[in-house]
C-alpha cells in the first residue's frame, strides 16, 4: 500500500501555481510588444517628392548615448557623405566655403591636463566633406580641452562670429566664450547671474547648451537646467531673461516656470519678441511671445507630429518656406510640419540625433512666427505620467527602446516583472517545503 508524504501535493501544486504565474508574466510582456509593433503608425517615411539636403549632428547610441557619434548629410533620404568614429557629435553647421563646423565629445586622449590619462575632450571640429573623393571626410582643424567626466560636460555648440572669433558653450566651467587662433577672447561666466557651487566640473550645474547671434555682440544663451533662456550683451552681462520666473523672490538664482520651459535645446530668434524653442523635457515645440508687460508666454506649441508624440525633441528650426523642422532625438527621426502641425517631410536616423540643419540656409536669425497674437495655438497633447514617464527615459536613453515603447510598456513591464518574482518566489517555497 502506497503511503502519503503529508504536504506533497501542496508542495507541488504551489510550484505549478508559481511556474505558470511567471509564464504568464513573461507571455504578457511578450504580447504587448508584439501588439505594439504590429499597431505602431508609420514613422520616419513621410515625403512630398521634394528633395531635400539636411545636415545633421548624431549624438549616438549605446548608455549614454555616447557612442557611434557622426555628422552626415542627407540627399533627400540618402546619407550622401558621413563623418564619424567619434563618441558624440552634436550641434552642427555647413559654412560658407562648404566645410562643416560642429561641436564634438571624444574619449582617448594623452593630453589631459589637469585630468589623468586618457580623458575625454570636448570642443569644436571643422570638417572638410572631400565629397565624391576617395579619402572622404576629414577633419582639418580641433579647439578643445579635457574635461572631467565625458557626462554633462561637452560643447554643444559654436557660432562663427564676422569677426573670425569663435562663439562657444561650455557645460565643464558654465560659461560661453570665444577664441581666437586657439586663445579665449571673450567670456561670460555664469556665476556672474546665478549662484555657483564651489566647483561646477564636479556637477551638472546648469547645462548651458545652445548660443545664438541675435545681432552684433547679443547672443542667446540656453541655460538648461534654469530653464531660462538669457540674452547675453557683451560688456554688459545679461540684459534680458526668458522665463525668469519668480522661485526665489525674483533673484537671479531663481529658476524659470518649467510649465513655460524645462531643459529646453537650441532655441531660434524670430524676431519681433518671438522665439522658437525645442521644450525638451516637456516634449514639445514651443513659440514663446513676449506680451506689453515684458513677460514671456506660450503662444504657439506643438506635441506631436505622423501620430507620435515628440520624445525629447532638441532641435527646431523656422525654415525660410515657413516649415518647422523638428529633430525628436529618442524617437529617433527628422520631421518637418507645417503650420497646422502636418508632417511634409520626415526620416528616421540610424542613431538619436542631436541636431539638424536644413541647407542651405541654415538655422537663421529671424523667421516667420506662428503667433498671431490672438491666443495660444496648441496642437496634440502631452504625456507626463507621474513614475512611469520617469522609467521610460531611463529605459530609452540606457536600451535605445523604439519609438513605440510607451509607459503603457513600463507598466505592463512592471506587472509581468512581479509576476516573474512572484511565481518564482511561490516555485521556490514549494519546492523547499517538498
């Protein structure tokens, strides 16, 4: 007669319970990104026949986005020269005699002083295309130094001044300057506005990451982590804040509205009190308008474009033919809409993109403005869900998640997680208690 283990059959029940609960787990991730592929809208293909030349700045890929960094110009859709083999690039510019000026981040130097060997240095480059040559690209001259980290700490971006300077950022030191045959010429640091920590290299301070000629010896400055945008007068400092906001009594260390703007990329004058600006961390392109009292408000915003909403755009730029074109890094494309918000031309790019210029004229001072003065013009909506947009960002920049990849993924992710260690975790008790 066959005798009875007492707990047996709960023991092996409970590791059945816990084997299918994780099953379950790992099937339903499975179905939402199989269900989100098959559904996702068609993005990165929109044309209307016209051929286009666009230039365009790639930070790259991999964690951090610091890798496979390049500078490639496309012919319409086809990347018709391309310069890489560098950790990140990011802000670029084609100049008058067809070379291309653009700010870089690189890892491996010798030269590295006060730093230890090897570092990463972060300046400008300028870049000869040879296009149609055997040799290809080539990198015919460097400004840079090293800096402490290669995170929060490169040049996004330099201007070439009429007077031959060039008009730098600088995210190690806080500060924009401009140099001459190697030697600074100029600087503003931002410690003269804002209250600075005893050493800005060892923190991301405030991210200055985009500056503009306005007119001879103005600029505007992007201050990201303000959220402000400061027009910067040479021998005068700063002589006017957008989005200054009120955080700390109106004082100079205060912080803008990020409802207005938060950490925003490379905004664009337009000119008559109106400026064009990527509004990055709140996904969206916003037109901002200075009203009679001197204060700044949104007057036109854009959130998504081919039925997607933008996902850390960093670049927008007023095209002469009166188009926006939109560079939506983590989505991984170039768009171009019009003034409803309808998408004209568009591409997906093989790494995130920083920034892109349409040639050729270039990012310009000046452009017609959407505002019309009679109200804000919103078109689409945001997503900002509390925790989960959060994970989507970390998930995006460290994975390189596709376009479709939504915070309904990361809760869905997060519910098939707690089924795998909850059906773990009972498999696990039943089988000790066997």
């Amino acid at each position: 007669m066959r005798s009875k283990v007492p707990g047996l059959g709960g023991s092996r029940s409970a590791e059945r319970a816990g084997a299918l609960l994780a099953l379950a787990g790992v099937v339903l991730f499975i179905s939402s990104l199989v269900v989100g592929a098959a559904l996702a809208p068609d993005v990165g293909a929109a044309t209307d026949g016209e051929t286009r030349q666009t230039l365009v700045g790639s930070h790259g890929g991999g964690p951090g986005l610091h890798e496979k960094g390049s500078v490639y110009l496309l012919d319409g859709r086809e990347i018709q020269w391309r310069a890489g083999d560098t950790d990140s690039y990011f802000d670029v510019t084609m100049l008058p005699d067809g070379r291309v000026m653009a700010g870089f981040m690189d890892g491996g130097y010798t030269d590295c002083a006060p730093y230890e060997s090897p570092c990463t240095r972060t300046g400008f480059r300028i870049i000869d295309p040879n296009a149609g040559s055997e040799a290809g690209p080539e990198i015919v001259s460097e400004y840079s130094f090293p800096v402490r980290t290669p995170k929060n700490s490169e040049v996004h971006d330099v201007e070439r001044l009429d007077s031959g300077e060039y008009l730098v950022t600088d995210m190690e030191y806080e500060r924009i300057f401009t140099v001459s045959e190697g030697e600074i010429t100029w600087q503003w640091n931002a410690s003269e506005r804002y209250d600075a920590p005893a050493d800005p290299t060892r923190t991301d301070w405030l991210h200055i990451n985009d500056v503009d000629v306005i007119s001879e010896d103005r600029y505007l400055v992007s201050v990201r982590n303000a959220h402000q945008l400061v027009i910067v007068e040479r021998g005068e400092g700063v002589v006017e804040v957008i989005n200054e906001g009120d955080g700390d009594g109106g004082s100079p260390s205060s912080r803008g509205d990020p409802t207005v703007l938060r950490q925003q990329h490379n905004p664009q004058w337009l000119g008559n009190g109106t400026v064009l600006v990527a509004d990055s961390h709140n996904d969206r392109i916003v037109e901002l308008r200075r009203n009679e009292s001197g204060d700044w408000n949104v007057a036109w915003a854009l959130y998504e474009a081919e039925g997607v909403t933008f996902n850390w755009p960093r670049d927008a730029d007023r095209l002469p033919n009166g188009n926006t074109l939109v560079t939506d890094s983590l989505n991984k494309r170039i768009v171009e809409v019009n003034r409803t918000g309808a998408t004209v031309w568009s591409y997906g790019t093989p790494q995130v993109p920083y920034e892109a210029e349409r040639l050729p004229a270039g990012e310009r001072v000046g452009g017609v403005a959407y505002a019309d003065g009679g109200g804000a013009t919103t078109i689409g909506e945001g997503r900002d869900v509390p925790v989960l947009s959060f994970l989507l960002v970390v998930l995006q920049t460290g994975l390189q998640t596709p376009f479709w990849f939504g915070e309904a993924h990361v809760a869905v992710a997060l519910i098939s997680l707690a089924c795998v260690l909850g059906g773990a975790g009972t498999a696990l008790r039943g089988r000790l208690r066997g």
